[in-house]
C-alpha cells in the first residue's frame, strides 16, 4: 500500500466528514440489513426493528464514532499503532466483534461513499488496499491479544 491510496480516499472525506452523523447512520442500518447477523453484536440496538433503524438517534450517533475514528485512521495514513491497538482491544475483549465484521463494515462504507461522497472506481480500490491494512492489523492486535474469533 502506499500513500496515495490513504491520499485518494480522503479526497472523498470531505461530505462524510461534514455530516458523521447521517452517513453513520446510513452505514449501521445497511450493514444491520445487509447482514442482519451483525446487529446481534450490538445489544444496545437490540429492541429496534429493521423499520425504526433508519434515522435511530443511538444507531447514528454510533455510526458517526465509527466514522469519526476511521477518518483519525485515514488521516494517520499508516502510522496508525496508537489508534488501533485501543479499539483491537476493546473490539476483542469487551465487545467480541469477529474480524469479518470489519470487512462487511468497509464494504458498506465503500458503497455509502460512492453514493454519498462520489467516491469512484480509483478511491473504491483505494479504500480497499486501506481497510485492507488497517484489518489485518486489527487481526494482528487480536492475536498479541489471544482473541480468537
């Protein structure tokens, strides 16, 4: 991977960076009705039905952190140890989110930027090369950590 995949992608940053919030949204509630096994991972969100998620607040405000955090990753573009070992630990050992999960999540993000922030065929492949670092460094704090999924 190189810069210029983390340069491509935050080309396109700017609309989601300006509105986490209903771009957040939109992620959780495609990739709860994409694959509904994941929503089960989130016992907070439990009660809500497939046709209140759209427009939830506590659905959008969680959506906006993931957001927020991967424009932290992207910004970082690769030096990202101090940001990731944190949620690798949290993600492993509060929150048991197999790794899968984060490529179903960074496809879905990958459509809700091509949709919402323009983002072409160049940034999608882009984004791919950086999820695709960024996870396997995810799946390489999982096993420092003895978390098995």
């Amino acid at each position: 991977m190189v810069m210029a995949d983390f340069d491509m992608v935050l080309k396109f940053w700017g609309p989601v960076e300006a509105d986490y919030t209903s771009h957040g949204g939109l992620v959780l509630t495609r990739l709860f009705t994409e694959h509904p096994g994941t929503k089960d991972l989130f016992p907070k969100f439990a009660d809500i039905s497939q046709a209140d998620m759209a427009g939830n607040a506590a659905i959008s405000a969680h959506g906006a952190t993931v957001l927020k955090k991967l424009g932290e990753l992207l910004k970082a573009k690769g030096d990202h140890a101090d940001i990731l070992k944190p949620l690798a630990n949290t993600h492993a050992n509060k929150h048991r989110i197999p790794i899968q999960n984060f490529k179903l999540i960074s496809e879905v993000i990958g459509k809700v930027m091509e949709e919402k922030a323009g983002l072409n065929a160049d940034g999608q492949k882009a984004l791919r090369n950086v999820m695709s670092v960024v996870i396997a460094d995810i799946e390489a704090n999982y096993k420092e950590l003895g978390f098995t999924n």
